[in-house]
C-alpha cells in the first residue's frame, strides 16, 4: 500500500510539471486542420501525421514510424517491447478531426487555440488531439521505460471512411496485446470520473423518392399531383412517436442500471433551447446510450433561396440510427428500411439503399485491466469512478475484439459531456481534465504490472 501511495504521488507531481509542455504541444496539434474528408486538403493531414511522429519519439516513443495505408491516410505507430512476463497495452487515439469554419458559429478561428478559463478551445482539442497527448504524456512519466510493453496506434481516418479495419486484419501481430485503451472518450462533467463501458452501433441509409417526371405548376396541379418532399416529410414523420421515443417496430432496446446522467449538464452541453423539451421517456442515459435514435442527417430539396411554386418531383434523405450496443446492425438496418418501403403514401416511387452499418459493443468489466483502470481513476481524481454508456460509434473496437478476443478495453479520455462541444462549435477540453487522466493513465500502467 506504501508503494502504491509513493507511486501515486510520483506520478501525480511528475504530471502536473509535464502539463505545461503538454498543453503547449497540444496547441501545436490544434493547428493542423487535419480533416481527412474527400475534398479537403491532403497536406494539413499529412503534416499532422509527421507532427505525431516528431512528438512521440521527443515524449519516449523513439519507434514511432508512419505505416503507409493503402487508398488512405498513414498510421502513426510505434512499439516499446514488454519486460520479461509483463503484459503489453495497446493504447489507440486519431489525429484527424472534424471539418471546422469560423462561420459556422466559432467564437475564434477554430485552428488557432485559445486558453480561456481553464479550458483549451480549438478544433480537435478534445476529439482527439488530446488522445494523442493522453498517450505521449503517460510514456514520458516512465522516462520512455514504462513497467509494462507499450503498443501506440494513431489512425488518420477515424471520423471518415477508415482503411485501418482491413489493415489489422493483414498484420494481426501488430496490434496483439492484452489490453486496448481507446483515448477517444470521456466524461459527463468535469472532475467525475467515468469508465465507458458500452458504445452503440450505428446504420445509414438514403430514402429516395420520386413522384412525378418533372417540376410543374403548384396552382395548376397541386391538389391532385402528389408532391415527393410532402411525400418524403410524411414518411419521416413516422419515425417517431408523439413522445419523440422511435416508433420503428422490431427494433432492439437494452437497458442498464447506468441509465443516470445529470439532466441539466446535458441540456446544456446538447444546447437545448430554454423552455424546449427533452424527447422521449425512461431514464436519460438509456435513451442516450441503450436505445435506438434516427436522426435525418441530410436532405436533398429545393433550397429556400430556389424555392419557386412548383410540385417538387424528386426528394431524398440520408437517415442515420444508432442501435443498443448489443444488436445486430444488419437486422436493424433491415427492419429500418422495410419500415421506410412500408409506410410510403400514394404509391410513390420509392428506392432505400444502404450507406453503412456498424455494430455497438460491450465491454467485459470483469478483467485485471479494468479493475486497474477503475483503482486509477478513483485514485487520482478522488471520485467513485462511474460506469457509462457511449451514443457515439467506434466500429475499429469490434474489429480489434475479433483479432484479439481475450485482450480487455479501457475506453476513457478527456472529454467531458457537459462543454466540451465534440464534433461542435467552440470544442474545448478542461486542462484540469486532461492533466487527471494523464495520471491516471500513467499511474494504471504501475497498477496493471502489480496486478498482472
């Protein structure tokens, strides 16, 4: 217990005088806007690959190398090989982020970070620029020799089409290891603790329809020309019942004790307007984390400013739905389109193809690595550690189970839920944040030695 307590101190001074470096650097990394989407620049992405490279081997990462992907963006790996009967962590971040402008709503240019209030504001700050300082950090409290083996992999493709799935699948000896920590996590609010311990999946689909062979007058033919957005809007319309709850029979709903989550931190972290209500019933988190949602993320329309008095004669939307974390994505995408075929009016020509589909994922909560993760976190912020759900997808951790099936996941990072604004205007970490689970991270690495 004496040594835990020496150990816990030592990481906890060692990473707070680190944190001025890491927020210097992290400021660096805010810089590059690395979007990895087709249409934008290659350059700012690939800089920031070699911006990865340079600041892992200066924080103890002298292996950290690019991996070339074919028809996409590089791995950033390295590899500190593991003493004599120790386990070996694969820790796993990305370095590209999401697209960013100032006119969508920025208080500042996205690109150039700010540090106001204790938070860090820029694109990628939270998501997950700070991944990538979360692991540098934790290997330099060790000196660049840390008690257990060390695996990094920083994917440049994570918000976009990935091309990493088909690559661990090439070089399994890659990624084996006996526990992943995925650093692209986080939070509900600032100081609490929290372990992810399920993500749901998600599918998407476009509906299109058509129901006349051209444009024509909305005074002469409207009342008897059925228009395809009225047609297009009343099959949307379906999706949900007058609570918001999905009213798309056959889907599959889990739930969990860990349904809670503070109300007004995520009213305010989603930004809902005052006196607007919350959709849905049950308790939040399950609605968050263990039910389906469909959100139509996309339509094809006249626009207002091409707006004219005719019956529209072609409308489309791209429909996304995350699924319970257990279900199977091929039947739920399945049971979404039939749904979308069944309830089209008046005979409409109607077309539903499929644009993806990921499975959720649940950890196992039972293992030496997570009873490691939930002492470190406790230990360092000084909080019960809280287990949690993800709405979100990160559809490499199943490939990465089905490689390594016995392997654990800790999926923990920076984020908080309430501010942080991921994928958002104005994203931000908490410095505070991103200094406690550094510790953590550096100090779980002693406790999974110990343990193993």
């Amino acid at each position: 217990m004496r040594d835990e307590l020496a150990c816990k101190e030592i990481i906890l001074q060692k990473t707070h005088d680190l944190m001025p470096d890491v927020v210097r650097d992290l400021k660096s990394l805010i810089r590059f806007p690395s979007v990895a989407f087709p249409g934008y620049p290659k350059e700012p992405v690939l800089a920031m690959a070699n911006a990865t490279v340079s600041l892992l081997r200066e924080y103890g990462l002298p292996d950290a190398h690019l991996i070339e992907m074919p028809g996409g963006y590089p791995v950033v790996y390295g590899e500190i090989p593991a003493p004599p009967g120790e386990p070996t962590v694969l820790m796993y971040a990305h370095y590209d982020v999401q697209p960013a402008q100032k006119e969508d709503g920025w208080k500042t240019d996205p690109c150039e970070p700010l540090e106001k209030g204790g938070r860090l504001y820029g694109r990628g700050s939270a998501d997950d620029k700070s991944g990538i300082m979360i692991i540098a950090a934790s290997i330099r409290l060790y000196g660049g020799k840390p008690p257990v083996g060390i695996k990094v992999v920083i994917e440049g493709e994570e918000e976009t089409t990935s091309h990493l799935e088909q690559f661990t699948a090439a070089h399994p000896d890659l990624f084996s290891c006996d526990v992943f920590i995925i650093a692209d996590n986080g939070n509900l609010s600032v100081g609490e603790p929290a372990l992810t311990t399920s993500l749901r999946g998600e599918v998407s689909c476009i509906i299109d329809i058509r129901t006349l062979d051209h444009a024509v007058h909305s005074g002469m033919f409207g009342g008897a020309a059925p228009d395809a957005l009225i047609a297009l809007i009343k099959i949307l319309a379906t999706l949900h019942d007058i609570r918001g709850d999905v009213a798309v029979k056959g889907l599959r709903s889990a739930a969990s004790e860990n349904g809670g989550y503070p109300v007004e931190n995520y009213r305010a972290g989603a930004g809902v307007l005052d006196g607007v209500d919350l959709i849905g019933i049950g308790p939040l988190g399950d609605r968050l984390w263990f039910k389906p949602s469909i959100t139509v993320i996309g339509i094809d329309a006249p626009s207002l400013q091409k707006s004219a008095n005719i019956l529209i004669p072609r409308a489309a939307a791209k429909i996304s739905m995350r699924i319970a974390p257990d279900a199977d994505a091929e039947h739920e995408l399945q049971v979404l389109m039939d749904h979308l075929y069944a309830v089209a009016p008046w005979n409409v020509h109607i077309d539903v193809k499929e644009v993806g589909h990921s499975t959720g994922f649940t950890c196992l909560t039972g293992g030496p690595g997570y009873r490691a993760a939930r002492k470190a976190l406790e230990t360092v912020f000084g909080n019960p550690a809280l287990e949690k759900g993800t709405g979100g997808s990160i559809p490499l951790v199943n490939v990465l189970h089905e490689l390594v099936p016995h392997a654990e996941f800790i999926l923990w990072g920076a984020e908080d839920a309430a501010d942080s604004c991921v994928h958002g205007t104005n994203e931000s970490v908490e410095i505070g944040d991103l200094e406690r689970i550094i510790a953590s991270q550096g100090l779980f690495l002693t406790l999974l030695e110990n343990l193993h």
